[in-house]
C-alpha cells in the first residue's frame, strides 16, 4: 500500500481494520484532485553556526528557547529551516466539500494531512541529498508546539524564512498557520547516521544505494 493511503487510513482512525472499498476509491480520488493543485510549495534553508545550549538554540540570529528542540538538534552545527503548504486550493477544496459532501469532506481532511507531511518528507529528501556528498545525514523534524518548544515560534520561523511573501504562508494572533494544511520545521544536519532516517524514509531516500545505514 503506498505510504501516503496508509497515513490517510490511519488519520481516518482505521488501525487493524480494513476499510470499505468506497473509503478506498475515495481516497484515492482525493489524491488526484490534491495532485493537480498547483498551490502546493516548499522552501527550506540550511544554517551554518547552530549554537545549542541546555535550552537554547541559536539559529540565524535567532534565539529558540526550547529544551526539547536543544536536545533534538545536540550535536548539530548545521540545521535546516523548512516551511510547506498545499496552498489556499486546498483549503477551498476542503470547504467546498464541507457545505456538499460531509463524508468526502472527512476523507479530503485526512488525505491532506498525510499529503502535507509527504510535501515535508520530498523536501527532507531534497536537503539530504544535498548534505549527503559532506558525509552528512538530516535527523527528523521538530516543529513548534511539539514539547515544550511554544508554537509562537511559528511567526518567528515565517519571518525569519520570508514565507509570506515567499509562499503565500501567514499564522494569525494565536499562531495557526494559515492555509491551514501547513507546516514549519527544524532538522538537524548531524555526521551520526544513526539519527537519520526519520521523516525522510529510506525506502525514498535518494541516497539509499549507496547507504549502508539504509533500513527496510
Ligand atoms: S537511506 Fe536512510 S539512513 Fe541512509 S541516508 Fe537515506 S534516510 Fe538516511
């Protein structure tokens, strides 16, 4: 099963159980729709001189007070910035669905949420291969509101990567990223293999190969 279908299934809240073949057709024809939307963008930006602390890490001049993200990106002198979102189509589409079709409406909701962390995870894949001819590898995201890193954080990573101007990417006054199926990131650029291969699967890897940390 392609992992994006099995994400979408899980967010639709099918563990063990399998779904009914129209779940199936649904999902797959939200994935279509979603494919062709030409709002879907990524940028991303790799910092040189991280500094990181007990609970600060310092990164283009700025200062991210989180213990959780200091102790994610421990070891890392690089770090990479990244900003994603399937655009404002996407949350029309979504809204339009609301007002005619609650069922695909539900469907669409969680294919966009699994369609937006595969954004993330080509992006990932992009920046690994990138560091990869350094001897480099890039550890999993770290995104505001996970642990204790606050999401104001949000505004600050959207300032600091110009993703409005950018990318159309805004958050409001409580720091909700708007198009609504966004995200902001932090990754760690590490020399320690062993902590690659978290969001950016190896079965995707560009670099997969030629790598002897590759898993199944
Ligand atoms: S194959 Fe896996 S461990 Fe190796 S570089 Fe790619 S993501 Fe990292």
């Amino acid at each position: 099963m392609r992992p994006l279908k099995k994400e979408a299934l899980r967010y639709l809240g099918y563990g063990s159980n399998a779904a009914s073949d129209s779940v199936n057709a649904m999902i797959d024809e939200c994935e279509r729709e979603l494919s062709a939307l030409p709002t879907v963008r990524y940028i991303y930006r790799i910092f040189d001189g991280v500094s990181v602390s007990d609970d600060v890490v310092t990164l283009g001049g700025v200062e991210f007070k989180s213990r959780g993200l200091s102790e994610h990106l421990s070891g890392c002198e690089r770090a990479a910035v990244l900003c994603a979102t399937l655009g404002s189509a996407a949350d029309m589409q979504r809204l339009r669905l609301e007002r005619f079709d609650m069922s695909r409406a539900v469907v669409m909701d969680a294919v966009q949420s699994a369609y937006i962390e595969k954004v993330c995870d080509d992006a990932c894949a992009e920046i690994l291969s990138r560091v990869q001819s350094e001897g480099l590898y890039l550890t999993s995201r770290f995104s505001p509101g996970y642990g204790d890193m606050a999401l104001s954080y949000q505004s600050v990573i959207l300032r600091m990567m110009d993703a409005q101007k950018r990318i159309g990417l805004t958050c409001s006054d409580s720091f909700m990223l708007t198009p609504q199926k966004s995200v902001t990131a932090i990754a760690g650029i590490t020399a320690d293999a062993d902590r690659c291969g978290g969001d950016v699967k190896c079965a995707r890897c560009p670099a997969r190969e030629m790598c002897r940390f590759a898993r199944a």
